[in-house]
C-alpha cells in the first residue's frame, strides 16, 4: 500500500510578538547550568515547554520565580529532532504561532526575544524561520556566517 504523505493546508501565520511565541528547550542530564538558563527563558517568553529527554521516569523540576514552564518527560533519550517536535506540537497545541528551539546549554541575551522580533519585522521577504550567531563557552569565539555559509 503507498504511503500518503502529509499536506499541510496553507495558513495565515500572525506577526510574531512576545505574546505568541514560545520556547522549546531540550535537555538530556541537564547540569546545574540549566536552571539559570531556564531563568533566562521564563523571563522574556510566554511560555517554555520543556522537553527533558533524560531516560528515567521523573526529574526533579527546577524551582523558578513566576514560571510558566511546562514540563515534559519522554522518560527515554528519543533525540533531538523528536523531542523538538514535541515541544513545537506542545506550543502549538496551546495557541502559540511561534517557537524558538534551544537546547539545554542555550545561554540568550537579556534582549533576544525582542531582537529576534524585531529581525523579522525588518526582513524584506517573507520569513518562516530566523537564525542567531552563538559564542563557543570554551573558546569565546562566534562563527561567521556569509551569505548562509560559514566561514573561518
């Protein structure tokens, strides 16, 4: 029997704004770095969908101030790319039109949410997905990036 693929029904996206977008965090053993990186999330979005992809049955959920996390245990290592999708579908399932992905050593700038916002706003074409540099914790260096490629 062929298999049919999926069709996804053309939509209207809204304009992001801090009000309809979400994060999606995923960890795996996280350390004791992640509960500030948590901080850092609850205080510019909406809401957090934590995905926790530690293979046990329960993790100890962080105590964070006027958290909106939502916690979500796979109870198995199912990936990175599954537990994304979780996340997403979790978010979406809840109303928010956007989300951003991070992984559980994702450290953001105090303004990122606003920055990326206003990114979008700036763009001259019509934008499904934006990128941000990051800073090597080990070395401090940023890559590059040229016309989508990167460059040493």
């Amino acid at each position: 029997m062929a298999r049919q693929a999926n069709k996804l029904e053309p939509q209207f996206v809204p304009v992001p704004t801090a009000a309809n977008t979400a994060a999606v965090v995923v960890s795996y053993f996280p350390d004791s770095r992640f509960e500030k990186h948590l901080e850092q999330l609850d205080r510019q979005f909406d809401a957090v969908f934590w995905v926790d992809n530690t293979p046990r049955q329960s993790v100890e959920v962080p105590q964070v101030p006027n958290a909106a996390i939502r916690y979500i245990a796979t109870g198995e290592n199912t990936g990175l790319a599954d537990a994304l999708n979780r996340g997403c579908r979790e978010a979406l399932d809840a109303g928010y039109s956007w989300a951003v992905t991070f992984d559980q050593d994702s450290s953001i700038a105090a303004d990122f949410l606003d920055q990326q916002i206003t990114r979008w706003h700036l763009s001259q074409q019509p934008v499904f997905m934006l990128g941000c540099n990051y800073t090597d914790r080990a070395d401090k260096r940023s890559p590059r990036f040229k016309s989508g490629r990167y460059v040493t």
